[in-house]
C-alpha cells in the first residue's frame, strides 16, 4: 500500500458500516470509519492509535473489498447515474435517497432549497446531518455528510 494513496470507502464499505450486524472486527470496523476519501495512508497511519497494526488492518480491508484508492471506484455504485457531468444537486439527492429510501423526504427539500455555493451547500450538508441524526440515525448521517462532501469537493 502506498504511503500517498488516498483511501476511499467502496459502496460495500458504506453498506457493512451501516449494517447493525458485526460483518467485520471491532478494529477492522474502526479502521473503516476513519478513511474519509481525504487523509493519505502515511497521515492515517501516523495519527490513528485506536485501531491495532493500523497498516495490516487497511490492508486486510483493501483484499476484501471495503476500500479502494481510486475515488472512481466509489462514485455511489454502478448504474445510479452520478458521474462527474450530473449537478451537484442531483448527486445529493440520489445519495439522500439511497441511504434514507422513504425518510429521504425532508432532506431532499433542504438540498432543493440550498443555493450552489461552496459555502452554502456545505451548510446544508452540515443541517441535513443535523436532522438525519435527530430523526433517522447518526450512522446515516456521518455516511450522508462524507459522501455528500466528497461530490461537492469533485465539482
């Protein structure tokens, strides 16, 4: 693994960290949580304590599949439409609906009413966060808020 990658989570990573069944270890699971599509292998590995033999454990989630190191492997799954030429908001909403189903309702209202801005739509990000760990789970919402960062910083 090389100490420059960027490490992304993969749509199965999202799905095992949103399960409530233990698919992986405690640590494995911790290791999972702290790559967030921005911090290199070298910084992860120099500041994450908490996670055991921190080299070893991205790797073994590297061979199984929860993450990858090309952020195109994880642009929200095959076949959902959400490349680089969808707007933003578009993007936004199709991951609110993939995570939330049915309850997506209220956030997708705030993402139609957030203007385009950087700024503003990282505000909405952080307020659709908010509501979704108020109203639906936290888990979700820190899901909903990385992913939704990670298409505003590729526009």
């Amino acid at each position: 693994m090389q100490p420059d990658w960027v490490l992304y989570r993969t749509q199965k990573g999202e799905e095992c960290l949103l399960s409530h069944e233990r698919e992986i270890s405690a640590n494995l699971r911790r290791a999972l949580l702290v790559v967030n599509g921005k911090s290199t292998v070298a910084d992860l590995l120099k500041t994450v304590f908490w996670v055991n033999d921190c080299s070893a454990t991205l790797k073994e989630l590297l061979d199984i599949g929860l993450i990858h190191h090309e952020a195109s492997a994880v642009q929200g799954g095959a076949g959902q439409g959400q490349d680089a030429g969808t707007p933003i908001k578009m993007q936004l909403v199709a991951i609110a609906k993939e995570l939330l189903g049915d309850e997506a309702e209220r956030v997708i209202r705030k993402i139609d009413e957030a203007e385009t801005t950087p700024a503003a739509l990282e505000q909405m990000l952080v307020a659709c966060k908010k509501l979704i760990k108020l109203t639906i789970s936290e888990e979700k919402a820190e899901v909903f808020l990385l992913r939704g960062r990670a298409v505003i910083d590729k526009s």
